[in-house]
C-alpha cells in the first residue's frame, strides 16, 4: 500500500500507544500557527510506527533524544503544512479549488489499487482504525492541496551545467566506484577447548590434510560440508560470495585478499581455529565513468534545486506568520 498503508500505521500506531499516553498528556497543544492548532495527539500519529521502532532499538537519554528530535522535526513538517493550506486558503478567495471529483477520483484509486475494488473492505478498515469516510476525504484533500501548492510555487525548470555535474562527480566519485571484491570460500576448524597439546596438533594436522586433499583436486564445497567446525561455513559449502574488505576481521581480510584467484590459501591459526581459504575469483575496484552516471547527477541536483527552492518558500511564508511552539 501507498498512502493509505502510511495512515493506516499511524492511526494505529495512535491506538497502541493510548495506554501509555495514560500517564502522559493525552492531547494538548504542540502549537498554534495563524490561530490554527496543532495538537500532541497530530504529532504522535504522525511519528507513530517510528516511534515504536525506535523504542524497540534504543533505551535511556539515547531513546529520550532520540524521541525528542523526531517529534520537534514532525511538529515542523505540521506547521509548514498548516502554513500551505493557510495559503491555499487565501487563494480561495480569488476562485481557487479543489473540485469535490477530485478527491473521489483519489478515494476510487485508493479502493481499486488497495482493496480490490471493495468498497465495504474500505470502510470497515476506515472504521476500525477510528475515521470516518468524511475525516479521510479531508486528510486526503490536505494532501492534494500541498501537493498541487507546491507544484505552483516550486518551478521544475532548473538548469543543470555541465560544470555542475562535473563537480558533483568529483565530489561524489565514491558513490559511484565499486570496491575491490574476492569470491571467497572458507574452511574453518576448531581446537577443543582443552590444553592437550596432541589435540590441537592433531587439529591442525587434519587441517593440512584437507589442503592436501584440496590441491589434489578434491572440491571444495564438499570438503567445507565434510570437515568445516563453522556451522554457517559448513551450511553453505564454505561459499562466502562476493566479499568487500569490510566483510570480515582485519586478519582475514588481508588473507583473503593476498590471494589470487583460484589459489588456495596455507592453513593459518587465528585464536583457538584453523582456516583454509580459497578464491574463486577476484573483481577490482571500478568507477563508473561519469557518461553512465550523468542523467543520474542531473536528475540528483534538479532534486536538490527543488528543495531548496521549496524551503525558500516555506521560510517566507514563516516569516510572515504567527508561530507559538508550546514544549
């Protein structure tokens, strides 16, 4: 789902949270722009389902912090809305609208794309999440009215130089370079955790036999499945795929790339285990040349433009506003 999937989670994420808003101020007013008011119970639907995230990933001062910056950054994205249906609203004055087929012709897409064409499946879902067919037409009415707001203010004809992009490349060269990649396979043994001399040289001697094994033209994939002490290694075959430099430790990282491709590597001990590697293939680092990547520069920058041109807006009409944040 598209919008509607964003409404449903924060119409839900509203309801879940109502428990715990027990012990907090159930609604009140985060804000007052131009007599409008913007209440708590706003910002909560509209952080909702990220709030929860980030409860579940985070604790304490962080989550607080974390919490805190969300809501104010929320409360501002509210407040420039409000600030653009306020001047919609002044535009109505001079004829300025939003047919009512509009927004039925918004609904149908919605019950067509969404629900199968069930139009009950519509409502019973609007009802359980606590709106009404009414209150959804006006959510999505709002939306239209900043999308066809912005598209009237914010002008799509940039120009982009060749010099711009030129730059844009140079500085951006990483985004668009692939890194030095091996085909890695991997066997690992492990000593047992005693202090038996004998066991751990016959681990190790075992693990010379496989190299043997190995370069006598024994597969690899089944050796790993036979031998390796690695339960993800033995799963797959001992098969890692493609790997960066930033896929495993340092140590094995500098093992694994000192090989060439199809070398198998000597059996070597890190900490209490025995490794014997193997690379398939090797792919070295590349840049895509800025002919691959120059529609996609172009269309980065017109992106940037717009948002700049959008926030020059929205800090005149601010300029011009009463705006009361209330903390």
């Amino acid at each position: 789902m598209k919008r509607f999937v964003v409404l449903a989670s924060l119409a839900l994420a509203a309801l879940v949270t109502s428990a715990r808003a027990q012990s907090e101020v159930i609604d009140g007013i985060a804000a007052v722009v131009n007599g409008d008011v913007i209440t708590y119970s706003q910002v909560r639907e509209l952080i909702g389902a990220r709030e929860r995230a980030l409860r579940g990933a985070f604790q304490g001062d962080e989550l607080n912090n974390k919490i805190k910056e969300m809501r104010l950054a929320a409360l501002k994205d509210l407040v420039d809305r409000q600030l653009i249906i306020q001047e919609f609203k002044k535009k109505e004055k001079d004829g300025a609208t939003i047919p009512v087929y509009v927004i039925d012709d918004r609904i149908k897409t919605i019950i067509r794309e969404e629900f199968g064409g069930d139009r009950s499946a519509f409502v019973r879902t609007l009802k359980t999440q606590g709106y009404t067919l009414t209150k959804f037409k006006e959510i999505e009415r709002d939306k239209i009215i900043v999308q066809a707001m912005r598209q009237a203010y914010v002008k799509d004809d940039f120009v982009i130089s060749p010099t711009q992009i030129q730059t844009y490349y140079d500085k951006h060269r990483q985004d668009y370079t692939t890194q030095e990649q091996v085909k890695l396979r991997m066997i690992v043994l492990r000593e047992d955790d005693s202090s038996d001399t004998g066991l751990a040289a016959g681990k190790e001697e075992m693990a010379r036999e496989i190299r043997s094994k190995l370069q006598s033209g024994a597969e690899f994939g089944r050796m790993a499945q036979m031998y390796s002490e690695d339960p993800s290694t033995q799963a797959s075959e001992g098969d890692w795929g493609w790997i960066d430099r930033k896929t495993l430790s340092e140590e094995l990282t500098a093992r694994a790339f000192a090989l060439r491709a199809g070398e198998i590597s000597d059996v070597f001990k890190i900490g209490n285990s025995y490794y014997i590697m193997m690379v398939e293939a090797r792919k070295n680092a590349a840049t895509k040349p800025i002919s691959e990547v120059r529609d996609e520069i172009e269309q980065n920058l017109i992106q940037q433009e717009k948002m700049k041109e959008f926030q020059r807006w929205i800090d005149t009409l601010r300029q011009n506003a009463y705006i009361k944040i209330y903390s």
